[in-house]
C-alpha cells in the first residue's frame, strides 16, 4: 500500500524469515559462523537460543539456502516439533525422502533413517536436521529420539548433523538431558541488537526494498531502540506501521511523534 509513496519496490518490515533481509550484526554474523562450523566440520549436534523475535528463524532459513545451494548437503527442517516420537521420527523422514512412512514403531523408524544416512553417506552427501522452536518439544521421549539420532556415526565422524534452535528456556530442557547435553558440541546465545545496529538494520532492510536514502530520523530511531531493546521482530511491528501512518499523512520522514504514536498503539491496554 505504501510502497511507491516511500520509492520502496517491496515492504522492508515484514516479519517473515527471507534470507535477502538477513542482518549481519557481529552477533548475528557468529551465531551463523558457529552453526555452519557445527554442520561443515560434522561436529554432531550445535544449538542456538534467543529470545522471541530475536532472529533464529531467520538464520535457519538463511543457513537452509546456503545447504541447499551446495548440493552436498540433504536437510530436514523441522518448523513445528511439537509431537511424540514416532511422528517426529516420521517427519524427520518425510522431509529427506518426500515420501510419508506410514508405521509409528520406534526402532523401524530408526532403522529406516539409518539406512536413509548411511545411503546419503555412500553418495558424498551429508545428512543435517534443522529444529526450529526446540523448546515447545514436550515429550521426553522426542528428546530422547534426538539423541538416538546421534548414535548415526562412524569411528571418526557424525553421519547426522542435528541443530536445535529455541528460546531460552530450552537451555535448561538440555541441561536436563546429559547424555544430549554432552554431545552439542557448539552453543551459541543470540543478543539483541545495540541501539548503532538499530539504526543500521533499518537502514539495511530500507536499502534491500530499493531506497538509499533514510527514511527515519535519528531521534525516531532512538525511540524505536527504546521501546523494541533491539529485538528485530519489535523493530519490524514498529517501522512497518510508521511508514503506513507516514503515507497517510503524507510526510516527508518518520520522526519521533510517528513513532511515538505507534508504540501507544501497540502498548495500550483496552479496558
């Protein structure tokens, strides 16, 4: 709706996980740096936690492309992971064959994977699990078909990457299970953004929807740190509906009074 008004070929604030607005900020850049160290030197199992917004998906998504590009690797990426271990196991399958297994038995699942890693392994392909929202996984038993999956190796070698990716509170979930918590060999907890990297993120995601030139004010910014504590998916809500109220009234930028008015529609209580 405000696109043309802006000089924008697409919106820059969706909160959708495309790897084309990926922001590099340095803690941004390491998590990636780490999770692809686990995947590329087969280190078995790496893990990633943040907060809610702070860009997890985002980075699976980003690392998914980069797999599938390399044609090296087959991924299954897991979105929902909420389900008892037969399911999970029948997903995990379904996502690197195409194909639906109808049996929920537990050890002919594991068998039927193990043949699938090891016939991927004899092909020169590397075999990647990708769990996005690790922390709604509810049932221990699902955990313990996680760490199952990391008996898929050689003498020298994992023959299965696995990568959790949750909240916080999946830390202490993991820190519960030793024998899975012994063999993540890469953590990595993703911060929130510093209020100079708010400024360059939207700059950045501006620049991706084709405009140079700023839109925001420097105080406008520092108001969006203020309210968002630089986590992404709070910048997005905020900048996405400045520049809608921006085009109604017609103004040249976003200033401090726009966004203020935002942020008191996004907080206010209704009684």
């Amino acid at each position: 709706m405000y696109e043309k008004y802006w000089g924008l070929k697409e919106k820059p604030f969706e909160n959708t996980p495309d790897p084309r607005f990926i922001f590099h900020s340095k803690n941004h850049e390491e998590a990636l740096l780490r999770l692809l160290y686990a995947i590329k030197e087969e280190k078995g199992a790496g893990m990633l936690t943040g907060q809610i917004g702070s860009g997890k998906t985002l980075l699976s998504r980003v690392i998914t492309d980069e797999l599938i590009r390399n044609k090296v690797y087959e991924v299954a990426l897991l979105t929902y992971p909420q389900l008892d271990p037969g399911q999970f196991l029948q997903e995990v399958i379904y996502q690197l064959e195409g194909s639906e297994v109808k049996t929920e038995d537990r050890p002919l699942l594991l068998h039927g994977l193990q043949e699938r890693i090891y016939k991927n392994f004899n092909e020169g392909k590397k075999t990647v699990v990708i769990i996005d929202e690790a922390q709604i996984i509810k049932d221990e038993e699902t955990f313990e078909s996680l760490r199952l999956l990391l008996n898929f190796q050689l003498n020298d070698k994992f023959l299965l990457t696995l990568i959790l990716l949750g909240q916080p509170e999946l830390i202490k979930k993991i820190n519960g299970i030793p024998p899975l918590e012994q063999r993540i060999g890469v953590k990595f907890h993703l911060d929130a953004l510093s209020q100079a990297e708010v400024d360059a993120y939207i700059a950045h995601r501006i620049a991706v929807a084709g405009r140079e030139e700023p839109i925001f004010t420097k105080e406008a910014v520092e108001f969006i740190y203020d309210y968002s504590q630089g986590i992404p998916r709070k910048i997005n809500n905020v900048c996405d509906i400045a520049l809608l109220i921006g085009f109604g009234r017609q103004v040249k930028t976003i200033d401090r009074d726009i966004i203020h008015s935002v942020i008191f529609d996004l907080t206010r209580e209704v009684s």
